[in-house]
C-alpha cells in the first residue's frame, strides 16, 4: 500500500485511501493524539481502495498565491 501511494505521490497526484472500521460495543470514541485526531480513526482499519487524483492548477491560483 505504501508503495501504492509514494508511486501516485511522486507522479504529483493528490492521494485519497478509503476505509472502513467496524466498532465494538464499548469502545473509546472520545480519546484524541496530540494533534486532535480521534485515536479511533487512526488504528485497526481496512482499506478498500486508494484513489490517485490528479490536481489541475486552476487559472485563478498563482494570482490568489501571491
């Protein structure tokens, strides 16, 4: 999967991995790391798909950058 993804990343496609987890009665939906993620969201998941999506720089950016 991570090669999946340095492969897309490095041919500048934004990477997006679809996932699922199924809960269990009882579990910690409160909990959070030090950057605010919910530690349920960042463990025991199943990945179905990784999608590769290429980014078109739009007209408007390079001024709106500046």
């Amino acid at each position: 999967m991570k090669d999946a993804i340095k492969t897309m990343a490095d041919n500048a496609l934004r990477t997006i991995v679809l996932a699922y987890k199924e809960l269990k009665s009882g579990e910690d939906l409160t909990s959070k790391d030090r950057l605010g993620v919910f530690d349920v969201e960042t463990k025991d998941l199943t990945c179905i798909a990784i999608f590769g999506i290429n980014d078109i720089l739009r007209a408007e950016v390079p001024d709106a950058v500046k």
